[in-house]
C-alpha cells in the first residue's frame, strides 16, 4: 500500500529508482483516490484514458535518473494537451479538441511525467472559487461546504485531497497562490514570462503564467526547474537568471496590513509566521509601498479590458459552441450569449467599456499609469530587502454560495495577491495555519514576493519556514 499522504516528488522517484513499486502501480493508487473521493470534490473534468499507456512509457525513463519520470499530475483546463478535450471551463468550447500541445506541458511530458487528467477551473480563469465553471463547483477537500479557491480551484484541490502528487495552474491576478492557501499547499507564481504561455488560453496577457501546486517547497522548485525557460513560440518568455545575493530580510506593509478586514486567526497566523522568520535568523522590517491600495482597482480595470480583447476570438464561427441565429449576427450573439456564463460576460463588459472611446484615458490609460508606479515602488523596496510577506488570503476558504451575489467581496479575496502579477514578480504561497470552525481545520497561507527572476529566494526562504 502506497501512502500517498506522505509523499513527494523525489520520495516517489527514490522508491520507483529502487523497485518498491511500478509507475503503473503509483498511478492506479491515484486513479483509485480519485474514483474513492472525487464523486464528493469534483477536482477532475475529465481523467485521460491512456493513463496507463503514459505509465508504460514513463516506466522506461525512470531507470535513466530523471527525477520526474512517473510522476503523476493533472492540468488545468486552460492548457493544451495535443488530441485532448481542453474547454477552459466554459460551454462556448464544447467538444474542442487541442491540436498541440503547450509548451510547459510538454516540458513535462518529455520528462516522463505522467497526466491523470485536466481539473475543473472558474471559466477562463475568471473568479477567485472555482465556481464560475460551467461544469460544477470544485470542493474544498477540508470541508465540502467551502470553495477550494480559484480560478484554480481543480487542479488546488486534487493535490491537497492526494488526487495528484502534483499540479499545474495558472495565476493572473492569484489563481495559484489563493487556492493553495485555501486548501493548505504550496503554490507557486514565477516570474512574468519565465514560464512559457505558448499554448495556454489567455485571460490577460500581460498578466497570465503557468506554476506549480505541490505538497512542499522542494517539490515546486523542481516542477519550476523543468518548466522555466524561453521558447520561440512566446516572445514574452525569459531566460531565468536566479543569481544575486540573499540577505535574509523581509519587509512587511504593514500599513497597508492594518486596514481591517482580515480574519483574526489569520492575523494571528500572520504575526507567527513572522516571529517564526525572526527566529530563523531573518531580519524583519517594516516598508511602505505608497500607491499598494490602488493595486485591487488597476487590476480590476487592466485584467477586464484584456478579457474583452483575448476573447472575441470565441465567436461561434471557427471553434467550438455554435447557435443558429436569423444571421451572421445572431449566431454571433445567441453563441456567445449561451456559451459564457455570468462572470465571463461580466468581464467582457467591462473590459470593452474602459477601452471604449471616451473612457480609455480616464480609466485604461489611468490604471497603466498607476501600475508604472506599483512597479517603481517595488522595486525601490527590494534594493533594500529580499522578500515582502503578507497574508495570501483575508480569510479561510468560504462557503459555497456565500459572495455568488456580491461581485465586489469576490473581488477583495485577491487584495494581496494582484500586485505581484501587475508588478510581474514571483510569489509563493505557503501554509501557515489554521482556522478551527467547528470541528474542521480551515487552512491559510502565507505569501511571499521576491524581486524579478528571484524564484531562489523563496525557494530558500519557503523551505526554512516549512522546516523542509
């Protein structure tokens, strides 16, 4: 019997390198998880049928010491896998069918990784619950009555529920970091760019990258390793660095902390974190980032406008859901009203009135400004410390239902997760705690952000904390 609860990336490649199991049998002990507790999570849209096709060939490279060589992980719904379906979560690309495969995907699939399947996502990576899906709501492993987070959700859940010993995400504004808090894991956003975007859909394109779900730090680095790089088909991709020296300080906003609305359990959790760090060895100061509160706002006008514009690709005609309508507008309107749900059309609306003629500069152009400035506060702060820490999340996860009918408070769940994605830094999100209601443990995170190309940084700083 495989103990899945315990297991890491290179636990399990020390055991398939000395013969204690098979590929073939670390990936049924998956496959029997999923069909035990996914019916009650709903981590999964779809489980690949050739799992164990993956498996045999994984087999053949375990022996040649590449230490992801049978691993077995799962994908959002947003990243394409050549002959698979990729929906992204939305009605309007029923039945698409991915002609290639993405970049960081296939990094891993010449690695030997192994996909069980894609996971359930909010559509288009649109919300912070993962329960914008047009395919159901993603469940918090913890206590079902609660969101797993978002736009992530699946692929969060999956990982901490032990259906996948590991995941890929993608975060533009927190879809990574916030449901790894909300669920207990590590999540990781890498630098803008680092990663390459090549074959996943895009939400907003200055803002959108790939990056792991694991169960510890160790893990992330090494999924980060694998998938890092420049790619010819990405012009925004970069070759990683990671060099420079680490001084071990953190500096906290603290201002920006003691505006209300946090939990007290994750205040509390907050200022343990930091007692821990100091305890470490890490020096800890207080910094002011001058225009931080304006981040939630800039994001919610810049992320929408670029909504607006990646999506009117999806108009009924080349791919995808298609309605009859009386004409060529009518099947534009009737596919495109049917096939986005509530958030997605939202956002569109959005996004087309900040770029409309009239409100571009006193809202688009406003918030570009602003994010200049975001960036110079940045990276004034990081030629002093290494690290900024704050809370991932306000909160533990929410109940199912709770903030449906109130954009705005859905909103806020992403106030300290926005900004690295503006800015374009890596952050990282790791456990912290936890909140007891009742008889259930919540979990939270905590977040840390690092300058540009920085990912060693939290790297080291997340594995002294997690004591790995």
């Amino acid at each position: 019997m495989i103990d899945l609860s315990s297991l890491t990336i290179k636990k399990a490649h020390e055991a398939l390198v000395r013969g204690e199991y098979t590929v073939r049998e670390l990936v049924n002990a998956y496959l029997d998880e999923i069909r035990a507790r996914d019916g009650d999570i709903h981590a999964y849209l779809e489980v690949y049928e050739d799992v164990m096709a993956q498996a045999d060939e994984a087999q053949k490279k375990v022996s040649a010491g590449n230490l992801l060589a049978g691993i077995p992980m799962a994908i959002k719904d947003n990243m394409l896998l050549e002959g698979k379906v990729a929906t992204s979560g939305s009605k309007i690309l029923t039945g698409y069918v991915a002609p290639y495969t993405a970049t960081a995907v296939q990094k891993l699939k010449d690695a030997g990784v192994v996909f069980l399947g894609r996971t359930n996502m909010d559509e288009f990576a649109m919300g912070s619950s993962t329960e914008n899906s047009a395919f159901g709501v993603t469940k918090n492993p913890h206590d079902t009555s609660r969101v797993a987070g978002g736009s992530s959700g699946g692929s969060a859940a999956a990982v901490a529920a032990h259906l996948a010993l590991a995941s890929l995400g993608s975060d533009t504004g927190g879809s990574i970091r916030q449901p790894a808090s909300h669920c207990g894991i590590v999540g990781l956003k890498p630098t803008y760019g680092s990663v390459s975007r090549h074959g996943l859909m895009a939400m907003g394109s200055s803002l959108d990258i790939i990056g792991p779900f694991t169960r510890t730090v160790s893990d992330a680095e090494t999924l980060f390793n694998a998938l890092k790089g420049k790619d010819r088909y990405d012009s925004t991709s970069i070759d990683v660095s990671m060099a420079g020296p680490f001084r071990k300080k953190i500096g906290i906003p603290r201002r920006f902390l003691t505006n209300g609305g946090i939990d007290a359990d994750v205040v509390a959790g907050f200022e343990a974190a930091i007692a821990r760090y100091q305890s470490l060895g890490y020096e800890v100061c207080d910094i002011e980032l001058p225009h931080i509160e304006y981040a939630l706002a800039v994001y919610y006008v810049l992320m929408p406008a670029e909504v607006s514009t990646n999506l009117a690709r999806f108009d009924g005609m080349r791919y995808g859901l298609h309605k009859e309508g009386m004409d060529l507008m009518g099947d534009y309107l009737l596919s495109r009203g049917e096939g986005f749900g509530r958030e997605a059309r939202r956002r569109i609306m959005l996004g087309s009135y900040v770029l409309s003629s009239g409100y571009y500069d006193a809202y688009y152009n406003k918030a570009a400004s602003v994010r200049e400035l975001l960036k110079s506060d940045f990276a004034k702060v990081f030629s002093d410390v290494d690290i900024i820490l704050t809370p991932t999340t306000p909160a533990p996860a929410f109940k199912i239902g709770e903030k449906a009918s109130d954009p705005v408070a859905m909103y806020l769940e992403d106030i300290f997760t926005v900004t690295a994605n503006l800015v374009g830094i890596p952050a990282l999100s790791v456990p912290a705690g936890a909140k007891k209601v009742g008889n259930t443990q919540l979990p939270f995170g905590i977040q840390l952000m690092a300058s540009h190309e920085r990912e060693d940084i939290l790297f080291s700083a997340g594995k002294d904390f997690m004591g790995e």
